[in-house]
C-alpha cells in the first residue's frame, strides 16, 4: 500500500523553468495508480465473492421455484381435467334425464289420446254398427 509520504510526493514541483531548485525525479503515476489502486480491488475481492454467493443462491432458488410453479400448474391442470370430466358425466347424466322425462311425458300423452279416441270410437260404435246392418239389409232387401 501506498504512504502518505509518497502520495505527497507526486505534488513536489521538479525541474520547473526559472531558479535552480533541487533535482527531482517525475513520479510514476502509472504504477503509483495501480499500487494505490491494488489495495482497494484486494478489499472488493471479498464483496466480488459474496455478490457471486448471493448470485448462485438466487439462481438456485429461482430453479426451485420455477420447479414448484410447474408442479402446482400441473396439478391444476389435472385437478381441472378431472373436473371438467365429471362435469360433462353430470351434463350428460342431466341430458339423459331430461330426455327420458320428456319421452315418458310424450308418452302418457300419447296413452292420453288413445284413449281418448279409443273412448270417442267406443261411444260412436253401436251407431255406426246399426247404420251399416241398416244398409246392408236396405240392399239385402231385408227389413230394415
């Protein structure tokens, strides 16, 4: 490291026009810097390590939870498909329901107006019986 007395140094006027001074020698501001400068990069060589410590821990664990991220996605999605395939059973179930409701609706009515209409022919068949015997026997030249 780097004296004071030698950092004073480079501020020592030397070989300036005019009166005779003592003989100095220019400094060397290059290798001076980097002596200077040794010191300090040898001090942030112990932050450089920790930076790339917390660096690796924050990669590690951005792996882990980008991991559980897919795993709970995946979960989601299987909890999703699993309901969707219950709900369309439901829907199905419900459809089928419905379905029978409305055939077995259709057919009472249906029963409903058979026999109705069996109920009507019931009622009208002594008439039209006796209108036919009366025209058969009419051409039979019968009594009528």
């Amino acid at each position: 490291m780097a004296r004071l007395r030698d950092f004073l140094e480079r501020f020592r006027p030397a070989g300036t026009p005019g009166a005779a001074a003592p003989a100095g020698v220019p400094a060397d501001y290059a290798v001076d810097e980097a002596a200077e400068l040794k010191a300090v990069f040898s001090a942030l060589d112990e932050v450089r390590d920790r930076c790339e410590g917390e660096r690796a821990r924050a990669r590690q664990a951005a792996r882990q939870t980008l991991e559980r991220a897919r795993t709970q996605a995946a979960a989601i999605v299987s909890d999703a498909r699993r309901e969707a395939e219950a709900e369309r059973a439901a829907a199905l179930a419900a459809g089928r329901r419905e379905s029978g409701e409305r055939c077995e609706a259709m057919i009472r009515d249906a029963a409903h107006a058979a026999e109705e209409v069996r109920r009507r022919a019931a009622a009208r068949l002594p008439d039209a019986v006796a209108r036919v015997v009366a025209e058969v026997r009419s051409l039979a030249g019968g009594p009528s």
